[in-house]
C-alpha cells in the first residue's frame, strides 16, 4: 500500500472522520432501443467528471462494474431507487446518483434526431436524505449542453457555497459533438486496446478540442508503446480536466521515453507541485538524473521518504550517490534493496562497483551503470482522499 494511503486510514481512524465518496450510476435507458445504451453511460460520465474536477471523489466505473456483476444487476435497464442505495451501499459511499433517459424520435426522422428526456435523482445515503430530483429535455444533438447542465446542477447542489458559477463551468466545459460524444463512451466501453484506439481517435478527429478523448487517446498510444503520439495527445488535456495532473504525468514519461529529458522534468514538476505523490518524485529525480543534475538525489530522497520500503527508491538513491562518488553511501543504499528482493541482479552489480570503487579498485572497461527506475502507475486518489479529510476538520 502506499504511504500515503496508510496515512490516509491512519488519519480517519484517529479523527473518526472520512471523505466523502460520490458514485455516479449509468442512467436507465427507458426507450425501446439498446443502440441508445452508450448515452446513459455518457450522463453518468459528465457528471463523474464534473463531480472530479473539483476535487471530490467519484469513484469509478471499474469499481461500479464489479458490484453490478456481484449482484447480477444490468446497465441500463430501470432501475429502483432501492436498487441504487443498495449498490451505493455495497461501496460504501456517501451519495448516489442515477437517473434515466428516454428519446422521442421525430416522425419521419431519423432516431437522432429526436427529443432527449433526462432525470437525474441524488441520494446522501449516510444521513438517509433524498436530493432534489434534475430534469432537461432538448435534441438529442444539443446532448453536450444538456449533460453539461445536468452537470453543474448536480455539482451546485452537492457543493453549494465552491461550485462554480454557471458561466465559468461553462466557460471550462465546451460544447462537444453529438457523434464525438458517441465516439469516445463507447471507446470508454469498448473491451480491447485496438477498439478503443479507433473510437478514441475517431472522437478526437471529430472535435479536436475534446479534452476527455485527449486523455483517453493518449494513454492507449502510450500502452502501445507510441510515445511520441502519446505525447501529442496529453499535451492536449485541459487544465480543468480531472485527469490533467494524470495527463501530465504520463506526458513526463512518454518524453523520458524519447529522450526528452528537460521537458519529462517539466512535466514531472508541475505534478509534484499539484499531487506529491512518490512516483512522481521518482520519476522526477530520474529526468533529473539524466541531465545530470544535483538535484536528482533530492527527489529520489522524497520519494523514498514516502515509501521506504519500495526497492525502487533505494535503487535510485543508491545510483544517484554512485555518481556522485559516494560509494560507501550507495552500497548501503543497494544493500537495502537486496535485503528486499534478494534476487535484483542490477542491485547486485551496482553494489559490487560500489565496493570495488570505494577500495580504490577499477570497475572493469564498461562505463555503462544500471538505469534509473521509472514508476509507471500513478494514484492519486488516496492523496485527494487524504485532502478532502483535512479539508473536511477544518
């Protein structure tokens, strides 16, 4: 577990206090066609968005999709107001929100353009309270605007006195297409890797300024290994996008990957300044180290401060004072790692360099060192988690 995350439990433990979760459940599509389905998991998605961008914990679809499963229940059909408390509270939040839709088609058009009837309902299921209950009708091609209300009015309700106003919300969510829209949730719901990438790419190609299908975009070339497209894309991510931090993130790595080392530390820094997490430190330290900077052995000191049992961090630590020639220091540092994974190899080597340097012996011919360790999963939700509780004793 990280230790952020143990300072999170060990901070609601002794403070009888907890952040207060959010969960977001795909809307009952209550029209006679399952083609439509993909536009109840897009409300549940913008107001999980809009509900994330200011901080609060939504949880996601991953964690929903597991207790549907458990209790045998299916997306997309009606649901019970029942139903949804037991589903939130299977997952121990503090809010529910479901809701349903419904289309009218036009007579004699075509399905898509007809009439979008959305309800949404929020339940705070720890105080037993019922919200107030949102509606929006309008084309199915005005479908942007009307989620983007639904949106804010959700938000306003849940966070009256730090929601935005309804012009700046706005202002930081525009207007997407229709087919864009269609495009990137059922990349969202799309099962493999090569489906997602034509979704993905088909939505960004439809409206460029798509900033979810950015993300999304980038972190599937990034799997594929496509740095420099992966690069591209994150670049794109709004600041006001929950996943801007994770963005930036990926957007360090994928320009370490090409060699890119002053913009990866950029990147790297802008995250630690916003989310401190150990594998942004990290990763922070090893551009850092690529260019060969003194401040490298800082960084890796913070993420291993984090978390001093990771490996990892005492590797980097370690070569960081190799090249440094603190020999004596690094050892020690090598040694840790081996007291943790007796079988590192790499650990091994660096630790016999650093005994044969610090008695004054040649290495051997080969200049070449182990590389720097990247950490390639980042978590950020225990590090909001931790916030929303100080936040909440204030």
């Amino acid at each position: 577990m990280k230790a952020v995350a143990v300072l999170v439990c060990s901070l609601v433990f002794a403070a009888g206090a907890s952040a207060e979760t959010f969960l977001i459940l795909p809307f009952s599509n209550l029209s006679a066609s399952p083609t439509i389905d993909w536009l109840g998991e897009s409300m549940a998605e913008s107001i999980r968005e809009a509900l994330a961008s200011q901080g609060l914990l939504a949880l996601g679809r991953e964690d929903r999709e597991e207790i549907y499963h458990r209790l045998g229940i299916r997306a997309y059909k009606p649901m019970t107001k029942a139903t949804a408390i037991k589903i939130g509270d299977s997952l121990d939040a503090d809010h529910v929100i479901f809701g349903s839709f419904d289309l009218t088609p036009e007579p004699g058009a075509a399905q898509e353009r007809g009439t979008l009837h959305i309800r949404t309902e929020v339940v705070e299921l720890k105080k037993s309270l019922r919200g107030p209950d949102f509606s929006e009708i309008g084309a199915l091609d005005d479908l942007a605007r009307l989620q983007r209300h639904l949106a804010w009015q959700t938000l306003k309700y849940v966070i009256p006195e730090s929601a935005p106003a309804e012009d700046v919300f706005a202002a930081r969510n525009p207007v997407v297409r229709v087919d864009a829209i269609e495009s990137y949730t059922r990349g969202l719901l799309a099962p493999a890797a090569d489906q997602k990438l034509r979704l993905f790419s088909q939505a960004v190609r439809l409206d460029p300024k798509y900033s979810q299908a950015h993300f999304q975009l980038g972190k599937v070339l990034w799997t594929k290994r496509d740095y420099r497209g992966a690069a591209a894309e994150l670049s794109k991510v709004f600041d006001t996008d929950s996943h801007h931090n994770e963005a930036v993130f990926y957007l360090g790595l994928a320009r370490y990957m090409v060699g890119d080392y002053a913009g990866a530390q950029q990147a790297f820094q802008l995250v630690a300044g916003a989310v401190p997490l150990n594998e942004v430190w990290n990763n922070l330290g090893a551009a850092q180290s690529r260019r060969n900077s003194p401040d490298a052995l800082v960084s890796f000191r913070k993420a291993l401060e984090g978390d001093p049992a990771d490996p990892d961090y005492h590797f980097n630590v370690g070569l960081s004072l190799y090249k440094q020639g603190r020999f004596d220091e690094a050892a020690a540092s090598f040694r840790a790692v081996l007291e943790r994974t007796s079988e590192d190899t790499e650990a091994t080597s660096m630790l016999g360099r650093c005994l044969q340097r610090a008695s004054g012996r040649k290495t051997g011919s080969s200049p070449d060192i182990a590389p720097e360790r990247l950490k390639q999963s980042y978590e950020e939700s225990a590090y909001l988690q931790l916030k929303a509780v100080l936040e909440k004793k204030r």
